[in-house]
C-alpha cells in the first residue's frame, strides 16, 4: 500500500527530539526496538511509510494548536488568526521610507504611527476549501511562525473602534 503523506516528514533533528513518542509510535504499530532496526535493514519501503504516517501525525497534532501566525519582512506584516472554517488576516504595509518591520522595536514605531498616510492597514478573511491543518502548513511553508496573537488582537482592537 502506497501512503501520500498529507505535510512533509521530519527533519533528523526533529525525530531525535521525539525520539520518545517515536517509540510509542512504534509500539502502536506492535514494533519493538529489535524489530524496528530489522525493518530499517531489509524493508526501507516500510520505514519510509512509519517515518512518513509518524511525520504526519505530529504535523496534525501541532497544527491543531495553532491559533496565531504571522509573517514579516522589512515592509510588510501578515498577521493571521485561525478559526474553525476561516483564516483572518490583518496586513501591515509600510512604503519604503519606513523603518525596516524587521527592527525589535518595531511595534513602538508602528503603534505611533498607525494613523500615518505612510502605514495602509487592511484586514480579510478567508474560508477554508483546503482544511484548516493545510492552510496553516502553507503559511509555515511560507515563512510565517506561530504567534501569541497578542498584536493581532490589540490591533484588532484599534480597528474596531
């Protein structure tokens, strides 16, 4: 049987860190250690299709969690919120005279000149066709990072009123 993975499998790195769960994983699938380096020897069919369902397992249960994203670059700032069946954007884009949304200060600047022509805001929304898990996995890919939703929100609320 032949798996599509659904994400992208684990770097080394990443399994190292799971290695525990891995082993649950394995133990699930009535594999013990013994069995496990066999597998890795005579069947790489088999190994690449557990690294790849274990892989896709943990994208599934990470990307559940994922509430907030963003992605920035000097000029630009996408922050996203992600509900059941819809993503929310607010962006952020500055003109080119503007200091870098790279700088750790940025925010001190932005909120002093939210109102500045310089500074366009925009917000949208966006439904889901592809599965909220997809949606989220894109952005990563994309360069956005989990976030705490904190400047999502106080801008939400900035402009609500």
């Amino acid at each position: 049987m032949i798996y599509f993975m659904k994400y992208v499998r684990l770097t080394k790195e990443q399994f190292e860190n799971l290695h525990e769960e891995f082993a649950l994983f394995l133990a699930t699938q009535s594999i013990d250690k013994t069995q496990w380096n066999s597998i890795k020897i005579e069947n790489p069919k088999l190994t690449d299709k557990l690294l790849d369902v274990f892989s896709d397992m943990v994208w599934d249960q990470s990307l559940e969690k994922i509430n907030y994203l963003e992605n920035k670059s000097d000029h630009h700032l996408f922050l996203f919120k992600c509900q059941v069946a819809q993503i929310d954007l607010i962006l952020i884009r500055l003109e080119d005279d503007c200091p870098s949304l790279m700088d750790k200060n940025y925010k001190n600047w932005l909120a002093e000149h939210l109102s500045d022509p310089k500074v366009s805001i925009f917000e949208s929304s966006k439904i889901t066709n592809k599965g909220l898990k997809t949606e989220k996995f894109n952005l990563i890919n994309e360069g956005a990072v989990v976030s705490d939703g904190k400047t999502f929100e106080d801008l939400k609320s900035f402009l609500s009123k």
